[in-house]
C-alpha cells in the first residue's frame, strides 16, 4: 500500500467535513482496501465511518423500512424487523459473499460502490428505495448510472437508505462459485404502484426490465415471465458466462422469484 493518513470521526458532521475536504471514505473496506493492496487506489487520507453510531441500525418507519449505511451485511441477514417487513431483503442479505463478507461489508459501502454484480442495487431499485445522504435525499431510478457509477457527488456521504414495504417480494441468484457475486440476480417486487423487476450481474450496471414489469403487471405468476425475452445485446460476456447465457438466465431467474414471492 501506499502512505496515507488515517482519520475515525465519531459523529456523521465530523465525517461529512473530513469527505468535503477530500477525504477517502472508508465503510467496510471490501472493496476499497482490496483496490488499495493491488495499488489501484491510492488515497492520502482515509475516514473511516465504523465509529459513528448514528449511522447504522434498523427501524421501521410507518410503510418504509429505514436502514442506516454502515449496518452490516449480516444485521440485516439477521434482522427481526427486516424480516418481518421485507423478507426479500434479508435473504438477500444472507447471500453476499461469504461469512466474513458478511459481518464487514455495508449496505452504504455496497450502494456507493456500485458493483455491477453486486446485490444491493437490485433490491433498491425494484423496492423503489430512496438514498439518504448528507446533502439530499435521491430516487433509487437516479442513483444507479451504470458501471461503478453514482449521483453521489465528490465529498456526500450516504447516511441511509429507506425501503417503502412491499406486498411481495423476491430475490433470486445465480451466483457466480467463486466469488458470490451475481452472475445473474433478479429482485421481483410487488406494491400498490404496480410491479418492478430489476436486474443485476447481467451487464453494466444494474437495470429495470420493463418486459417482465409489464408481464407480470397483468399476470404475477411464474408462467407470465416464461416468455419475455431479454435483450442479449444489454448483457456482459466473460470467462464466467456468455451474453446469451445471461440473458436465458434473467428469464430463470426471474421465473424463480415470482415463484418465491408467491410461496
């Protein structure tokens, strides 16, 4: 690694001023000091945010469910609240990566970074979720801009994200061995708005799918989605999958949640 500061503010305004100013914000470190051991960051200062307890926990807010950023992977597995309100979202949680992944990594971390395979970003753009931040407060359909990439600008910090409660919802994946990323996942979910499915570990960033949206608005059942195709020109082609196999696997994928959101 190379030389850096290292800064652990106790109150979220003390963090906000040290990210203003430039500071590299530290959530669960998965991703970031991993990049940092292969020096492919190199950031002067680091904040870590693990020492402010006003941004972690779980509380449930009239029909949304508020989770701070820096609540951990595994709390949210774990949560009785979470799984009372969306038991979509905790099984979710449940999958990420291994058990070590689990108890460090964040729900914040996960959002900000934007991992295309990630799983987060499914479920907050399925549930329509809306992003907390220092400065503002950002729709789950603007956040997501693609690979690795955010609304959030220099220095803004993501202090929760709040999940309105669903009538049904699901997540499904098919998980890439190694890894535990999303090869491919779909996050189905059903609300008195109507229906959203959303897609992630398929392309370059997480995406709605309107096809499967419009199908299962007129019929939610597993049947309805068999046939709705997906465009294989929007998937991602690799060692782990071709583009083709991507987009067959969004149709399964799909086909399983619904069929578990209806269980």
């Amino acid at each position: 690694m190379y030389a850096f500061t290292y800064e652990r503010p106790a109150t979220q305004a003390d963090a906000a001023k040290l990210a203003k100013a430039g500071g590299k914000l530290l959530a669960g470190g998965q991703t970031l000091l991993a990049s940092m051991k292969l020096r492919l960051a190199a950031p002067e200062q680091l904040v870590d945010l693990g020492a402010i307890p006003e941004l972690a926990g779980i509380r449930r807010e009239g029909g949304q469910l508020v989770i701070g950023a820096m609540t951990r992977h595994a709390d949210v597995a774990a949560s009785a609240e979470v799984r009372s309100a969306i038991p979509a979202l905790a099984q979710l949680a449940s999958l990420i990566g291994d058990k070590q992944v689990r108890h460090m990594g964040t729900l914040g971390g996960s959002v900000a970074n934007n991992d295309p395979a990630a799983d987060y970003p499914a479920a907050l753009l399925a549930l329509g979720a809306t992003i907390h931040t220092t400065d503002r407060q950002i729709k789950a359909d603007d956040f997501f801009q693609g690979l690795f990439a955010t609304a959030l600008e220099e220095g803004e910090l993501i202090t929760a994200v709040s999940f309105p409660i669903p009538k049904r919802a699901a997540y499904a994946k098919f998980a890439q061995p190694a890894s535990r990323f999303a090869l491919v996942g779909v996050f189905v979910a059903q609300s008195d708005g109507g229906v959203r499915v959303a897609v992630t570990g398929g392309g370059n960033g997480v995406f709605r799918h309107a096809g499967m949206e419009a199908a299962l608005a007129q019929n939610f059942s597993a049947d309805a989605v068999k046939g709705v195709a997906t465009d294989e020109s929007q998937m991602s082609s690799d060692l782990h999958g071709s583009s083709a196999y991507r987009a067959h696997l969004v149709g399964v994928m799909a086909g399983r949640a619904v069929a578990q959101a209806l269980a």
